[in-house]
C-alpha cells in the first residue's frame, strides 16, 4: 500500500471515504441539471479550477467530467480536487465523473551547461549517456532503450517537433544524428521517436504510484498515456482490475499500428492530438482522429476528442472561428465527449471555455445536417441479443416518437449498447451502482439516475415511468421506451423491451 501522510491528502481520502459511506442515502437521487446536448464535455482541473465556487461554475456551464492531469501537482493537491467534486457531485445531485490521466514514459534531454543552445540546420550533433551538461556539439539522452531501438535514418522530434534531427551513425552509446531541421534547444526537452516501437513499459513507477493512488481514491477512469501496444493495455488492466475503465490515449504512431487490439481490451480511448500532431505529418492528424473515432463507435466504446480545441482561450475570453469549428468537426463525428485542458487548467477564462463549448455543442446538435450524420453513421449490430435489443429500442423510440429510452442497467453496457445507435430520443439510465453513474456521465446522450435495483419488469417500468416524468423526460399521456436486462442485477442479459405510456 502506497503511505501518503500530508494533511490535504489525509483530509481528501477521510471526505471521499464519508461520501462512499454516505452514498446509500445522502447521494441525491433527483438530479436538478439535465443537459440539453447529447455530446459530454471534460475540464482539466488545475491553478486556475481548484476552488469550490471555480468547480460550481464550470460544472453548471457544462463540465460532465473532471480530469485530473498526473503530470503536474501532488497526490495532496489531486486529493483535496477530489474532496472538493465528490462534495460538489452531493450538492448538485448529479453524478460527476472523474479522470485521473497518468504520465507515463517522458522521454527528455538532459541539461546544458548555459541552459540552452542553438542548433544549425544540416550541423552534427551527438546524443549519448554522458551525464556532463551539454553545448553545441552533444547532450546526455538518458535513455538507453532509445539508443539501442534506433537505426540508421531513424528520426527523432525535439521539443515537441520544433526540431528534427536524423540518425547516420549508431553506436553501443551514443547516436550520431544530423540536424534536419533547427533551432533553440534548452534543458530537459521532450523527445518523440515516431518511426520505432521503443522496448519501453506504458507505465512507469511513478505511474505505479499514481495509479495506486487514482484506485485508492476511487476515480472513475484511468487515462494510460504513450500507448504502443495491446500489451501496455493488458498491463494496466490487470493491475485496475475493473475498479476504473481504462480509457487509452491514442498518441503514438505505433498505437495506430495496433489499434483494433488496443481497442479490443480497451474501456474507452482518448484522441490525444497534442503528441499525436507531434509524431504524425499534420495532414494525417485529422483523417487519425476521425479513424480512431470510427473504430471507437463501431465497437460502442465511448471516445474523447482532445488536446489545443479552445487553446487561444487560455488568454482570450473568446475561441477563434477555426476553433469552433474543431469542436463542431468532433461532434459531427459523433464522437462521446471533448475536452479542454490549459484552457481550464491554468487558463484566464475557464468558465468561459466550458461556457462557449457547451454553446458550440448545442447548436450543432440542433442542426439537421448533424441528425442526418448520426443516422447515416450508424453501425450494423454485431449479432447477438444485447445489440438486436439496443437497435430495437432505437428503431421503436423513433417510430412511435418516444420521448426517452429508458435503459435499467448494472454495469452500464446496457445504456452504452443503446448510446451506440445515436437515437433520437435522449438516454436515462437507471441504475444501483453510483460508480456506474459516474462512468456513465462520459457516455454520449446518457443521463444517469441512481435508483434502487428492480426484481421485476413491472416494477422497473412504474420505476421508468415515474423517473421519466420527474426528471423532465415525459409528460403525461407521452411513451417511453424501457430496455432491460432480466433477471435483473446480471450483467450482460439486455433481452427485454416494453412501450409504456406515463400517467
């Protein structure tokens, strides 16, 4: 067990082990705020959002998901973020879920002897072990694997692409490279390799460590940063052990490689343009995300559209046009959620950004261009019951006008089943597991209710019928929609359906 003993975290786990204690009564089961878009938005939390009142804002303006960046700040730091949410997610009534997006494998330079150096198009310059500061000619690359991985012709990025340089001579300790492309290089600046499968673990001690702590602290999903392979999945799968849902961040070539199998053993993923628009020609990056968004549909697994999409409003009150229309691209694609990150981390105008996005999504989502996408876009069902219900549902609700698809589930495939089939009518899940809520509130179109298990398919219908009208969904005299799986409480069992009319 990992021992954190600083007051702020001490303080975070005691309100988070309150609130899990709490649940059974005190987490509101009437949630006051239903979003009127179908497309979730995520908020990184940082200096700028660390307050309750910041966290109020921005979750009224439209955050459905905070993400805690493992990057930056102290287990004590993300601990009193989570205290303050949970706190936040009782007030509201309304489950919130949380990310914790761990580092995983940061591949530097080391230091120079003056901080910083300038380096000519078309010079020599030598990457090696030695630790003694750097000049002109040579710095330390304090990674071994990188040396040994690296071939002849092999490029290598600097300081997230502004410099490029090019491997002729590789030896047991040092490469030789000619600079492709120049300029100012400082201390302790990022490496990529686009061109090499690096014989490197996805997740390093520190990311051991923080992820204990994500578990311990009861966060809902785990983003797993510089994926190459479907084996960095399976690593971090086995040591969560379904306590999150493993959301893998597509940011390496190498990942698009393999992607059908780490999609396979993935819960949801991530399209981390910042590294990705690193490593890929900048071409390629809009036809990645809208594959990876694709791939990610077609197997009903919720997917994030991410990195720079309001970045001007880290220090302007409004987007550019371009970057409105980057969102609206997203959420023409269908895609889950999108997600800000400087913009409400450490930007001037955080309300703002979730502001003008939720305003973004709106729009588009009313737009009739954006239904006949859905609909166009949709995906064959895959041949089993499950699947043939969620279609069913879909196809009735919008033959018969249903106001709601009404999906009673346990663990949450049932609502993310009939999330893939964009309908036209909104999704209320109904569940017993808070932790299912949570992880629901990244799922497209789904609006969660936490409501005591049903024993039968009369009572979960009375239970749909009164939720529906309660929350908004159905007035009196309107149908709905009930898909759910029996015997109740089974994971996995989606075979029933029933029309129902609320009075």
């Amino acid at each position: 067990m990992v021992n954190f003993t600083k007051s702020n975290y001490a303080r975070g786990s005691v309100l988070v082990r309150r609130q899990k204690k709490r649940q059974g009564s005190n987490m509101v089961t009437r949630l006051h705020m239903r979003r009127r878009r179908r497309t979730k938005i995520i908020a990184t939390l940082g200096p700028s959002s660390s307050t309750v009142e910041v966290l109020r804002r921005l979750h009224q303006a439209g955050a459905d998901v905070f993400r805690l960046n493992f990057s930056h700040g102290s287990h004590e730091d993300h601990a009193a973020r989570i205290a303050l949410i949970r706190e936040l997610e009782n007030e509201m009534g309304r489950p919130i879920g949380i990310l914790g997006d761990v580092q995983g494998p940061k591949l530097r330079v080391g230091k120079f002897g003056g901080g910083r150096v300038h380096l000519q198009t078309g010079q020599t310059f030598r990457l090696d072990l030695n630790p003694t500061p750097g000049d002109v000619n040579r710095v330390q690359l304090p990674h071994p694997e990188i040396i040994r991985a690296a071939t002849i012709g092999t490029s290598l990025l600097l300081d997230d692409g502004k410099l490029r340089l090019r491997v002729d001579k590789q030896r047991e300790d040092h490469l030789e490279c000619e600079v492709m492309v120049g300029g100012s290089l400082s201390d302790r600046k990022g490496v990529n390799v686009p061109d090499v499968i690096l014989p490197i673990p996805a997740l390093t001690p520190k990311d051991r460590l923080d992820l204990a702590f994500a578990l311990e602290m009861g966060l809902d999903y785990i983003g797993l940063s510089f994926v190459q392979r479907a084996e960095d999945v399976a690593e971090a799968r086995e040591i969560i052990a379904g306590r999150a849902w493993v959301m893998t961040k597509i940011e390496k070539p190498q990942a698009l490689d393999n992607l059908d199998a780490i999609l396979d053993l993935s819960d949801a993923v991530m399209v981390a343009r910042g590294d990705l628009g690193v490593e890929l020609p900048p071409e390629e990056v809009p036809l990645a995300q809208k594959r990876i968004v694709r791939a990610a549909r077609s197997r009903g697994l919720p997917v994030v559209v991410a990195t720079q999409m309001l970045e001007s409003m880290i220090t302007a009150p409004a987007p550019t046009r371009a970057e409105a229309s980057d969102v609206a691209t997203a959420v023409f694609d269908g895609t889950d959620a999108v997600m800000l990150s400087a913009e409400t981390a450490a930007g001037q105008f955080p309300y703002e950004a979730v502001n003008i996005m939720d305003r973004i999504i709106a729009r588009v989502e009313q737009d009739e261009g954006w239904r006949t996408l859905m609909d166009s876009g949709r995906f064959a069902p895959t041949p089993s019951t499950a699947d043939a219900m969620a279609t069913a549902a879909r196809q009735v609700a919008h033959t018969i006008g249903a106001k709601v698809i009404c999906a009673l589930t346990s663990s949450g495939s049932t609502a993310r089943r009939v999330a893939r089939e964009r309908p036209d009518a909104p999704i209320l899940c109904l569940t017993p597991e808070h932790e299912v809520a949570r992880r629901l509130a990244l799922v497209w179109g789904v609006h969660a209710v936490v409501t005591a298990d049903s024993h039968s398919m009369t009572e979960a219908v009375a239970k749909a019928i009164r939720i529906a009208h309660r929350e908004g969904f159905a007035k009196f005299g309107e149908e709905i929609v009930v898909i759910a799986g029996i015997p109740f409480g089974q994971p996995g069992t989606t075979n029933a359906l029933r029309v129902a009319i609320v009075k």
